[in-house]
C-alpha cells in the first residue's frame, strides 16, 4: 500500500498534524515523516534539478568508461554496469536517455551523443528477428529523435525526419512478423520461442502503435497485408486473457490483478497450456516488473486507442470491446500493485519471493533496500509510477475523478 500523496499549501497546526497521525496509524501506514509531506509544488524543483545533474553525469560516465564490447548494460556490480547476454533488450534506453537528457535540460551535448549513438549503433535492432523488445529499444530512441524534431526542438530537415519514420516503420513491422496463432487469435512471441508469450511485450507493443499511425502493415506472403492494428490489439487481448488474473475462479492462485510473467502455448493447436515465468519466482507468483509493464502497457494503448477514429476499430472487437478488455487489465493489475506494495511505493522484486514470509508487516512501512532477504525493485516502482499516472489521467478523462485519484493517492 502506498501512502497519500498530500501537498498542504497551507500551514497546519501541530494539532493537525496529530490528528493525521493518528488517522495513518489507524491504516497501519507509517507517517512518522509527516513534515517532509508538507510540500509546496516549487519546493521540489531544487530535488529535481540535483537529480538531472546525477543523471547527466552518470550517462557521461557510462559512455565514457563502459566498455560497449561486452554488449549492453543491463544491471550494476559494485556499482559497475555489466550485461547480460542474452539480447540487448537495454541498448534503446541506454541512448534514449541521453536523448531525454536534452529533452528536459536542454542540453545540446546530449542530444549529440543520442543522435551520433542512435544512427552508429541501433541499426541491427530495427530488423532484429529474434526479440520482442522493439518497442523498448526503438521507441526510445528512433521514435524520440522524431518526436522532438517534430515538435522543433532541434534543426531537422525532412530527409532526418524520414529516415526515423523509415526506422519506425520498419521496427514495427518487423516486431509483428514474430507471431504466433493461438486457438482463439494471436500474439508476438517472446525470446524464448513461439510458445512463449511474455507479460513484457504490453509495453514494447508501442511500436506496432507508432508505425500504424505513420501508415505502414505488414506485407506477407502473396502480397497480404497484415494490419499493425490489429495484430496490436489481438496481441493485447491475448496478454489481458492468459497473464492477467481477476479473482474469477480461474485456478487456486487467481487472484485478481495478479500477472504470470510468461504464458505457454502448444504451438501445434494454439492452446494454452500454464504460467510461467522466466525471471519471476514462480508461475504462481507475480514478478513485480512484469506487473509494472502490463501496467503501463494497457494504461498507454488505452490513451492510443483514444485516438483512433471508430472505423479503424472495426468488429469484432470494436471500440466498445477494446477499451473494456484493457480498461479491466488495466484497473486490476494497478490495484494489485497498489494493494501488494510497501508504504513508499517500491516494491520487493516478486510478490511470492520466500524471504517476505520473514519480514512482517514489510507492506506497513518503506521498502528496505538492505533487508538480509529479498530485493527491492526500484525500476518496478518506476515504470508502475507511469502507468498509475497514465491510468489515473485516462479515469479523469473519463468523469471517474476519485477512481482516478487512487491511482495517485490510494488510501
């Protein structure tokens, strides 16, 4: 559980503050640092301003002192980024934040180093065939290069335009080709096969999004062209269906808003068959990253769908139909995180992990980052912060202004 995200603008009494400990207490929240909460908006930019200076020096750092042979770094020893050799699933956002570096400081040299680094390096990614991280490495870096030059943040010429919407439509085309048939549709297979769906790919399914509205498909066999829309939707319809749970009786572990990090089918008849999970503790666990990019990922293809006119969401499935399946995704893997979380909002790296059983109360108070048991997540926290913004602004939109404010300061 998180706490409440309060921001007095006025001063309250001690008396006050009494009254609002007691209240916490009495939802076993710890709220014994009352006085930081007591925020005014601008109080926080001299935080924010300390963390893009941390950012732009360990970005420099890493380009500086990390050596890009080893492949590209994923996780930190003794403070050092080392890889992990499986695929360069991390490379986009690697460049991608030099980029985002410029985009929030202005910094020219950022952009530079993400612009040099972007056309040097991520070319093998754009028709990689062997992964479902498109969305991660592509996006990140091709698809904010074209947003910013769109948006006039730098001299681009139409040329520099075309050749990032060139990337991202070939990334996305090349990232729905990876397909797999199932009994009841389809979905893009993960790196461990065609029997393989990963919870994961809801957020890298961005780049299916990206280059459908530049207007590419696919072309297969015979001239057939298969839309990015579509193979977009049944994909997120078959992650809502087999790796999200509802607490609808579906198996003994079915609880609702619970994610398996890996669904398995018989590729012979398209059949699902069980979890499973390939970096979680258990198929009958939830791995709390996993979480956090279903999270996101039904939260940011619902505001896509918004944008879509209703012809483009022809039946079956339809708008109606579409915006359901993942607006219930979306709410109940949320509230599941929301509920499955410490007091400050980063989470322990799987809800199942053996070691919680030892840490009472360890949902009541701040996540600890030395506990002798399991680890803490903390890019988890991150990308589940977006996808509880996203949400909540999408309930807003919506009318559902309370539902939409637990998304921020659940009780």
């Amino acid at each position: 559980m998180l706490v409440y995200d309060f921001v007095f603008i006025t001063p309250i009494t001690e008396r006050e503050l009494q009254i609002l400990r007691v209240h916490f207490s009495a939802r076993g929240q710890l709220f014994d640092s009352i006085h930081d909460q007591i925020l005014k908006p601008a109080d926080l930019e001299p935080a924010l301003k300390r963390m893009w200076e941390l950012s732009g020096r360990k970005i420099r750092l890493i380009e500086e002192q990390y050596d890009a042979r080893q492949g590209a770094p994923v996780y930190t020893v003794a403070g050092k980024y080392t890889s992990r050799g499986w695929t360069e699933w991390t490379q986009g956002f690697q460049y991608g934040s030099a980029i985002l570096q410029f985009d929030a400081t202005g910094d020219q040299e950022m952009l530079e180093l993400g612009r040099q680094r972007t056309v040097e390096r991520m070319g093998p990614h754009l028709t990689h065939v062997g992964v479902h991280d498109h969305g991660f490495n592509n996006v990140s870096t091709y698809g904010n290069l074209l947003r910013l030059a769109n948006e006039g943040r730098f001299p681009a010429g139409d040329w520099e335009k075309r050749f990032y919407e060139l990337a991202l439509k070939v990334s996305g085309a090349v990232q729905a080709e990876r397909w797999t048939k199932t009994a009841d549709g389809g979905y893009i297979y993960s790196f461990n096969g065609p029997h393989s769906l990963f919870a994961d790919t809801m957020r890298s399914l961005r780049v299916l999004a990206v280059a459908h509205r530049l207007g590419h498909v696919l072309c297969g066999e015979n001239d057939r062209r298969v839309s990015l829309l579509e193979r977009l939707v049944e994909h997120a319809l078959a992650t809502s269906r087999y790796a999200v749970y509802y607490g609808k009786g579906r198996d003994q572990y079915d609880v609702r808003g619970r994610v398996a990090h890996e669904s398995i089918f018989n590729v012979n008849d398209g059949n699902y068959r069980c979890p499973n999970s390939q970096q979680g503790y258990s198929p009958f666990s939830t791995w709390t990253r996993g979480l956090a990019w279903v999270m996101c990922g039904f939260a940011e293809q619902l505001e896509f769908i918004e944008t879509l006119a209703d012809k483009d969401l022809a039946p079956p499935e339809g708008r109606q139909a579409v915006e359901a399946f993942m607006l219930e995704a979306a709410r109940a893997t949320c509230d599941f995180y929301i509920e499955q979380t410490p007091a400050d909002g980063v989470p322990y790296w799987d809800t199942g992990a053996p070691g919680l059983a030892k840490m009472a109360g360890y949902l009541d108070r701040p996540a600890d980052p030395f506990n002798e048991y399991e680890p803490v997540d903390s890019s988890a926290a991150a990308i589940a912060a977006q996808g509880l913004l996203r949400l909540g602004h999408y309930l807003q939109s919506k009318g559902q202004a309370g539902d939409g404010r637990r998304c921020w300061s659940p009780d």
